[in-house]
C-alpha cells in the first residue's frame, strides 16, 4: 500500500486570498443579472413544466440526464418567469464557480504555501471564467464540473465515500464524469477501498430508484443518438476547411434542433466515423490511465488531475458533438494540474476555452458558417485540445511502461512533489 504524501505546507487562506477571490467572483456574481439567454429559456421551461405536474420524457422531451432538471427546479419555483429565473439560475450558477475558486485558491496554498506558484491556477482560471462568460453563466455545465473537482480532491485526501458519491451525481447530470469511474474504482481497488467508492456510487445514484416509477428517464439517451455532427467537433472543423476550399462540396451548414450541425452526405460518412473514434479514443485513454497505475498510485489532487485529464480530453475533442461549453468541463482540473508538472498541457486548454469566446462575434457569422479566418481560429483551438489531450495521455503511457523505480522519478511523474516524499514500490495486486 502506498503512503499518503501530504503537503509540507498547508496554510489557511490570508487577507489577499480573499480580496483576490472577491476580485474573481465579484464580476461573474454581476453578470449573473445579464439578461443574455443562451440555454436558460429551455432550463426555465422544462422545469416550469415539472413543477405543473409534466413528466418529463413523457409529456415534454427532456434531453438531459435526471438530476439536470433537479437544478432547474429551485430557480425555477422562486422565479415564476423567465426574466426573474435568468438572475437567481445564474446565481445559483456564480456560487459553484465561488465553490471552484476557493478549492483551487485553498488547493494552490496547501501545495506552494506563499509561492507565486500557488496562485497559478486561481489566476487562470478566474480569467478564463470572464472570458468564458457566456457560456459559463449561460449553460449548467459549471455544476458537473464543480462535482469532478469535488471527486478528484477526496480522491487524493482519501475519502473515497464522498468521491464516489460526488462522480455518481456528475454522472447523474451530465453524464461525461462517466469516463473517471474505472480510474477511480481501479485506485481504490488497490488501496484496498474500493468498497467505500462503491457505496458512494449506489448513494448517488439512489434516488433514481423511487423516480424510475414515473420518470422514463432513461429516454434522454434517444436524443443524443439522433444528433448530428456538430460543427465545432473536431471533423466538423476538418470537413468545414476541406469545403471552404474546395475539396469536398456538398456541405450544409444548418441550425439543427440542439445545435448547428453539418449535414450532407459527406458530413455523414463523417458523423459515423467520429462516433466510432471517440468511442475507441476514449476507451483508449482510459485504457492507458489505469495501465500507468501499475506501479504508482496518485496521491496528490494535481495528480488526480492529470490523469483524469486523459480521457476526459479524449471524450470532448473526439466527439461528434462538441459544444463550447464542454470546455467548462476540462478548465477546472486543468487548474489543479498546473500544480506540478509540465504546464504546457493544461496551460492550452485554458488558451483553448478562451479562444472558443473568439468564434462568437459577429464577424465569424457563426449562424451561417464559419469564415475563412474564423475556420482557422476553430481548427487551432482543436488542435491544442488534441495536443493536451496526448501529452497528458502520453505521460500516463510512460508511467506505464517504467519500472518501479523510473515511475517514482520527479521527471517521470512531472511532480517537484517527489522530490519531497517517495512512496516506496506498490506490492502485487491480491
């Protein structure tokens, strides 16, 4: 069993923390009032329609998992309109991102102390918040992400309970934390824990039970089956610059029900192959996390980070459905990987989730199809989430392949941390 390896530093947060927090909230806070939509008409409606009695996949079409309407609801009883449920969801909204910032100033404080190091991933991340603004206020994506940082730092202080049970609500609302579950059933099977995971799982995932009686909840997945091919995927992105210049025709750029999507015989021909990629791409990842966990378990919560990182990456970027929003999802433990080890890797997602805010504007005449330089803007921002997505993967294959003592290295692990405290080698599974 390997050894916990707590921080040699953990200091409560000081005076500037919290100025700096508020400096980070304080807008996003503000721009809850925005009377800017985005997908909340839809959150108001569906949970409108709840509260009058509608069951959802029954009466209305709801293409969410279930507990996605379970965070629409409050908003929604308090605020009897739509321009009244726009600033209290939106509230609601700004205390996970207050939640997320804190844990990753308190994170960066325990690792570095007073270091300037420390406040890395607050820093970042609160830029990338404003930046990411309307479609980090203006979709619920925030709320699953929130839960996965609550996961993957129990995983790290050992309280496997509170993990399982914070991924079974991810899973619960948004589905994708989905991918992190084997990673984090294989540690704990090998700390010997797998049990405590295990019960934090099923208590998530409980109350689905008593709602399976009248809510066919399950139908969600119908909706997503039928979806096309985005056009911000990443072979949306190739198929569009193949057809701006010329080298294949027959490409439509049309607003779809959920998103706009590019349908065509050759968007097709791609959707298919996408969906065959991002499930083999995912599998992979994952494939490759819980084979570097051979040798090395993680302790630290950047570790987690880095190593969940892999397959969540691989399940965004190969995906025939990739909305901007999604990106919400990586940023937060992109936060926490800037921690230890090479920067490069997260530091491009968050270049990344900003440059998503650049294909909004009006020049890119994004309702019509994407421009020439707008194309270009879209391709590079998929670029650097496949690029992070193999260097992350590719030091969790290196791991793999080391032996006891090359994995526990500062250079193989991209963690200064080693050079602190060096669990010795794991002993063979039971």
């Amino acid at each position: 069993m390997s050894v916990s390896t707590s921080s040699s530093v953990s200091p409560r947060l000081g005076l500037w923390h919290w100025v700096a927090f508020t400096v980070g909230v304080v807008p996003l806070a503000v721009y809850a009032f925005s009377p800017r939509e985005g997908d909340l008409p839809l959150y108001f409606r569906t949970a409108h329609a709840f509260l009058q009695g509608a069951i959802p996949n029954q009466d209305f079409r709801f293409e969410y998992p279930p507990y996605a309407l379970l965070w629409f609801v409050p908003a929604a009883w308090l605020g009897p309109t739509l321009p009244s449920f726009i600033p209290l969801f939106g509230l609601q909204l700004a205390l996970f991102d207050a939640f997320i910032k804190w844990l990753l100033l308190s994170e960066g404080a325990k690792r570095w102390g007073n270091s300037p190091r420390a406040w890395v991933p607050f820093a970042v991340y609160t830029v990338a918040s404003w930046v990411q603004s309307i479609h980090y206020l203006k979709r619920y994506d925030l709320i699953p992400a929130a839960f996965v940082l609550v996961a993957l730092v129990a995983l790290a202080r050992r309280r496997e309970a509170l993990a399982g049970w914070a991924l079974s609500v991810g899973v619960v609302t948004k589905l994708y934390p989905v991918v992190l579950v084997p990673l984090a059933l294989a540690v704990c099977w090998r700390r010997g824990t797998s049990r405590r995971l295990v019960l934090g799982l099923v208590a998530g995932a409980l109350p689905l039970v008593p709602l399976s009686f009248f809510w066919p909840w399950w139908n969600f997945a119908s909706f997503h089956v039928e979806r096309g091919l985005q056009v911000e995927s990443l072979g949306a992105s190739l198929l569009w610059a193949a057809h701006r210049l010329g080298l294949v025709s027959g490409v439509a750029w049309v607003h779809a029900p959920a998103a706009y999507e590019l349908h065509g015989a050759a968007a097709e021909a791609v959707k298919v192959a996408t969906r065959w990629v991002w499930v083999v791409g995912s599998l992979a990842a994952a494939a490759v996390g819980i084979g570097s966990l051979r040798h090395r378990l993680p302790e630290r919560a950047e570790e987690w980070a880095r190593l969940a990182l892999g397959p969540l990456i691989a399940f965004v970027v190969l995906n025939p459905v990739l909305s901007p929003q999604y990106l919400v999802w990586l940023v937060g433990a992109a936060g926490l990987a800037l921690l230890s080890g090479s920067p490069w890797a997260p530091a491009a997602l968050f270049v990344a989730a900003m440059i998503s805010r650049g294909l909004f504007t009006g020049a890119s005449s994004y309702g019509k199809g994407l421009t020439g330089s707008f194309t270009v803007l879209l391709l590079v921002r998929n670029g650097l989430l496949l690029a992070a997505g193999f260097a992350l993967v590719r030091e969790a294959w290196r791991l793999k392949r080391a032996g006891p003592e090359e994995a526990l290295r500062p250079q193989a692990l991209g963690s200064p941390a080693a050079r602190q405290s060096m669990p010795g080698p794991l002993p063979p599974s039971p």
